[in-house]
C-alpha cells in the first residue's frame, strides 16, 4: 500500500490515508523523526524518503503522566516521553492548554493530564507554570 497522506489527528492519533495507526512503535518511530520545516509545516524524514504530515492541532498530545520515575514524566500518546525537571510555561489557545516539547506550544495536554498537573502549577503574573517537586 502507498502512503498518499499522513495526519495527526486533534485527539494525537495517527492516520495514514485515513486509516488509524495502531502500531505504536511504528508510530513511535515516525514521532521520533517528525520534523519541522521554515513554513511550519511538518515532515517525516526517513533515509532516503520525506512524507509530509498533516497536523490538525498539535503534533503532540499529552495523555498521561508518569510519577513512578524520580522525574514528573509525561507520556505522549506516540509513547513518547518527556521529563519536567524545570518550571514549564502552559500556553493557553482559548481554553486548550498547550507546552512545549520540541517547537513551542507543540504539546498538547488531554484534559486529564492538565487537572492531574494542576497540583504543580504555579501562577507567575499573568502566567501558568508546571513547577515539577523538588527533588530530595
């Protein structure tokens, strides 16, 4: 089968020409790799091949949170990770809380992962913060 579109969906899900991608590492692997270009738009750029991605919100999506580890990890739902050891200004379009990852505000957080966050916010100003404990 030839990929014609690859999508990010709102939710964080995958599609390749309209289809769900279930397989996470697959998935995984083409999160891995997305990458951004001068215009902002997106791509996937594996050896020799370059797919360009359609993203309709974010290019990542927060979906859950790991305290198990010694840092505050979130959990991306390509399964990515990424570890909060310093404050994290919240980026807010309307009411959608976004952070940054790679580029900014290219982060998504479900609506879970913000009200279970909400216990290491700190207000700054006008601002939000993630203010991850300390550690001992």
């Amino acid at each position: 089968m030839y990929i014609t579109e690859i999508k990010i969906g709102r939710d964080g899900k995958w599609y390749a020409n309209g289809n769900e991608m279930f397989r996470l590492p697959i998935v995984n692997l083409f999160a891995r790799h997305l990458e951004r270009d001068e215009n902002g738009g997106y791509y996937i750029h594996l050896r020799e091949e370059t797919f360009p991605v359609v993203v309709e919100d974010a290019p990542f999506y927060a979906i859950g949170i790991d305290e198990s580890q010694e840092d505050l990890t979130l959990v991306f739902h390509d399964r990515q990770e990424m570890k909060i050891t310093e404050p994290m200004k919240i980026h807010f379009v309307g009411d959608v809380p976004y952070i940054t990852f790679r580029w900014e505000g290219d982060t998504r957080l479900s609506r879970g992962v913000y009200w279970r966050m909400s216990e290491y916010f700190e207000q700054r100003g006008d601002d939000i913060y993630i203010v991850p404990p300390k550690k001992n």
